[in-house]
C-alpha cells in the first residue's frame, strides 16, 4: 500500500505555495520522461482530499497517485507544485512542469497539446448545493439557477451547451475553492464539477452542503505529459494498472473518500491510448 507518510519523499514542508509556485522550475527535460532523473509535477493545492495545501505540504489522493506513477518510473527525486485549471497546458507544454496530476479531465481539445497516460479515475460530475435547498435533485433542476465553475475548467459549460440547459447565470471564479465560498454566502445557487472535487469540499464542511448525489457525464482524469512523449504515457499506464491491481487505488480512495458515503469505482479505468 501506499500510504500518507511517503508524500514527504516528494512535498517537503515550505514556507508558503506562493514561494513553491515562484520555484518551480523543472530545467532542461528529458527526451522521454522515462529517462529523466527527477520530475516537477503540478497538483492542486485548494482542492481538499485531491490536491490541498496543509502547512506547505501539497496532499491529497491526486499526490498520492502521482508518488506511486514517479516511483513506477524509477525516480525518487520529485518535487510537487500547485497548479490551477487554468495553468495546466500553459505549464506543462512551457516545460515548467514535467507532469500535471491535477484532476485533469482528457478532452480532445486538450490532447492537442498534452499526451494523457490514463485515466487514473473517472469521475462523474454532479452538483453541490447549500444543506437547506431541497429543490435541486438533479442537473434539470438548475434552470434558472445561478451556477459557479472554475477558471480552465469545462464543468457548468457541460451543463449550458452539452445539455442546454438555460441557467440564469454562469459565474466563474479562480478555483472551486472560491466557488464553494460563493456558494456558502450565497453569491450563487450550485457548484457543479467532478463528484470527487465535490466530496472533498462536502467533507470540509458537511453540515452547510448537500450533495445532490445523482451523476451526469463520465470525468477522466488524466496524467498530463509532454506531447508526444509516448514511452512514458506507456509506462504511467502500466503504473496506474499495478495500482489498481495491487489493492494501492482501493486504499488511497478509502482513506480519502471513505467517510464521504460517495460511491467510488475500485476497477482498472479503461486507457485512451497512447497515440
């Protein structure tokens, strides 16, 4: 199993993300990164059970997943940096980063720019509304309702133009973390994004939100590589399969989403391919 006390090989305590962000220099990259000698991978740093920031360590299921890929491929020298949604092309194809764990959905769109090994995960989206709104029971329901997305993510547009639904107003904030704000003090009506995002921030605060729990699109989440880099989306796809088959992805899941009541999957994801 790999478990909470391997993260500090990879995301030693710092001052603060800000100094990590301003840091974060990956150098000159290897032809593939399966022959590289050390890896700079972005993560989230606001999204709790995923990608969270505590004390200057970067933890979460995300970095848990991207320790596991990095030992698979051999390297001990990894250092982790937050990453919005917004950055994570911009990063990862600039060289800044060498990988992106960052719940990072694979679209076509994206696959112009980044080779994806995976999924590691699919998540469904759905829905997060205030513990008091008994109205919203499903994606249908937010019809003239006020909905919050983050910056470089795709989630409520999902709903607006992959479902045509008419919501009143499309807010997007710098990340789901100032969404949920939003939606505490009651700027908007919902937060819509992957179940697993949502668990996270449901289990920050479970007495002031209500999980609609009634799932609409698949989300595969995705290790973000250099494009092209074939060999090491082949190797990454090879790690993500040993662990699952090695009983590692069941425990990472439960012991970061196990008091969620969300039901998560536990089989090998089917793989995009590396082509």
């Amino acid at each position: 199993m790999w478990f909470r006390h391997r993260r500090g090989v990879a995301a030693a305590a710092l001052g603060s993300v800000v100094v990590m962000a301003l840091s974060a220099c990956s150098g000159e990259r290897a032809e593939s990164l399966v022959d590289a000698d050390s890896l700079t991978i972005g993560v989230k740093a606001d999204q709790p059970g995923l990608g969270l920031d505590e004390g200057g360590e970067l933890v979460g299921f995300d970095v848990d997943v991207a320790n596991y890929v990095a030992a698979h491929l051999g390297i001990d020298e990894v250092e982790f940096v937050p990453i919005t949604s917004a950055e994570r092309e911009e990063k990862l194809v600039s060289g800044e980063v060498d990988m992106v764990v960052a719940t990072y959905s694979i679209t076509p769109a994206r696959k112009t720019e980044v080779t994806f090994g995976g999924p590691y995960y699919v998540a469904k989206q759905d829905i997060l509304v205030r513990a008091d709104e008994e109205e919203v029971a499903s994606v249908r329901d937010l019809e003239g309702r006020s909905v919050c997305q983050g910056a470089g993510s795709n989630s409520a547009n999902r709903i607006t133009d992959g479902l045509g639904i008419d919501v009143r107003e499309l807010q997007e904030a710098e990340s789901y973390s100032a969404c949920i704000e939003r939606l505490s003090d009651g700027t908007v009506d919902a937060v819509s994004t992957d179940n697993l995002i949502l668990a996270g921030f449901l289990a920050e605060d479970p007495d002031s939100f209500r999980f609609v729990n009634n799932p609409f699109t698949d989300e595969k989440y995705g290790v973000g590589l250099p494009h092209g880099d074939v060999a090491a989306c082949e190797a990454v796809n090879k790690a993500i399969s040993e662990m699952y088959q090695d009983g590692t992805a069941a425990g990472l899941l439960e012991e970061w989403f196990g008091e969620t009541d969300l039901e998560v999957v536990e089989s090998v994801p089917q793989f995009e391919g590396c082509d």
